[in-house]
C-alpha cells in the first residue's frame, strides 16, 4: 500500500489551520463530495499589500488531502498573492517530504483551490465547471485542460500518471484513450514520444484483491455494523487506509464513549476475518472537518 512520511502523518493527526476563517475576503472551492475528495480554502488578504495574513482549509478527503490542505496554508500565510500563485502542486509534496504516487491529487487539489481563492478575492471568474465536451473522465468530472496542464507541470508520461496526479482514469478506465491522445500531444511537444500500453494495473493486496476491491470491503463492513451504530446515536466513517493500518472516524454518541475501544476491538476481528489478513483499526479526531464539508 502507501508509504506515508513523518509529516503526512504530522498535518494529517495534527492539521494546521483547519476550520473556518470568519474574516475571510477570498474563498475557494474545488472538488466535491461525490467525487470523494473536496476541497474549500480561505484567505484573508491585506488589501494595501495583497499579503495572505491568514489561511483556513476545511476538507473532505483522505490523510493525504488533510495534510496537503495543511501544509497549503503554512506555505502560503505571509506571502503576497502572486508569490503564493507560484507554488506548485510538487511544492506542497516536497513541503511534505513527499507524497505516494497514487496520492498526489491531493497535492494537485490543493493548487487548483489556491487559484479558486486568489480569482474569488480579485472579483474574478474561476469555474471548475465543465461543458459537456470538455470532460475527459466522467467518473471524477477532469476535464482535459486539466490533464494537459498537470502533464505539463510534472513531466507525466503514463495513463497511470495521470491518475495518480488527477484521479481521471482511476475509476471505469474507459477514458484512458483520451488520456493518451492527451499525452500523446503533449509528449510530442516536448520532443518525446508516447508509447501506449496495456491500462494499468492496480496493487493486489496479501488477501488477492486490488486496493479498491480492498477499500470496498472495509466499506461493506462498515455499513454492516452502522445501524447498531445509529441506533445508539453513533456512527463511523471511513478515514483513510494505509497499508495494514485502518482510520475511522467515531461519531456522535460513540464519540469518547465508554465502549469505543471494546466496539472498535469487534469492527477490528470483523475486518480481519473478511479480509483474511491481520490489520490494525485507528481512530483519528477529524470528523469536524469532514462534518462541515458534507454541510
């Protein structure tokens, strides 16, 4: 699975700036819940001087996307707005001592939300809506400029590249030739030649499945034990999957509870025994953020 570094680890347990900014004079969105990742940045700009004085993210995704928003707006506090408009996705990765290849959309959402926060202040137009044609992949609404300029940005030269910066591709993979018809330009103006291949193929785990046959499975769990959950005023959430280490969200009434390490002990041993492997299941103290995207 992912190897995360130390700092990941450090903004994703310990995230900087999360939570609302009242003052906030620019705001940006990207993302969206659907879609499995989302994204609102805000900023409170010193109109004299155009200097970020503050920075807040709220967000809806996984450890990686809580800690690229994180080291986003440490980056950025203190810099005017066209020296924040330089930091690049690969910025905030290397901020981060890096980022797995599968998770540096996150890195990428993050730059795009910068962009959505510096348009909304100046009184300008930054959509990330598309029109029909424009879409490339359907499954995550990326649409091709994207795709070109992410390519562009980071020297990709692979569909699995692309879905690793992007997320297009990674869902039905029936995009994958425009993709490549992408590539395929943006390669030759670069002086390289794209060389198709067969679609890429996804990690199989120790139990035979691939991540997301595996993410699925603890999903399905999940959703079997939630009514019990519910009908004591609790839930859980699904947070993050690292390797053998599972992160869930406590909820509501199961929040601090008494009984929350013998319930989390039961989800655990269910886990196990769907999975057929030994994992370990985590509790993470980030539901507020997610709560108040979903609202």
């Amino acid at each position: 699975m992912w190897d995360y570094s130390d700092k990941v680890k450090e903004h994703f347990f310990q995230p900087r700036n999360a939570g609302v900014l009242a003052d906030a004079n620019g705001v940006g969105d990207v993302g969206s819940i659907s879609c499995g990742d989302a994204l609102r940045l805000m900023l409170k700009v010193e109109p004299e001087t155009d200097i970020i004085l503050d920075a807040h993210f709220q967000t809806f995704g996984c450890g990686s996307a809580i800690a690229s928003s994180s080291a986003l707006t440490e980056m950025i506090k203190g810099k005017t707005l066209d020296e924040a408009l330089k930091v690049s996705n690969q910025d905030i990765a290397d901020y981060l001592d890096g980022l797995p290849p599968e998770k540096m959309h996150c890195s990428v959402m993050g730059r795009e939300a910068l962009q959505a926060a510096v348009a909304n202040y100046r009184g300008e137009v930054w959509a990330d809506d598309h029109e029909e044609g424009a879409l490339v992949c359907k499954c995550f609404a990326i649409d091709a400029v994207l795709i070109e300029d992410t390519i562009r940005a980071n020297n990709l030269s692979s569909v699995q590249d692309v879905t690793n910066y992007t997320k297009a591709g990674g869902g039905c993979s029936s995009c994958h030739e425009g993709i490549e018809e992408i590539l395929a330009k943006v390669m030759t103006e670069r002086g390289e030649s794209f060389k198709p291949g067969a679609a890429p193929k996804e990690e199989v785990s120790a139990s035979g499945m691939t991540n997301l046959q595996r993410i699925r499975k603890i999903e399905a769990v999940l959703e079997s034990v939630r009514p019990q959950l519910r009908r004591d005023g609790g839930d859980i959430e699904l947070v993050d999957v690292d390797g053998k280490t599972i992160y869930v969200n406590m909820t509501g009434a199961c929040a601090g509870c008494q009984m929350e390490a013998l319930t989390l002990q039961g989800i655990q041993q269910k886990l196990m025994e769907e999975l057929k492997e030994f994992i370990k299941i985590v509790p993470t103290k980030v539901s507020s953020l997610t709560r108040a995207m979903k609202g």
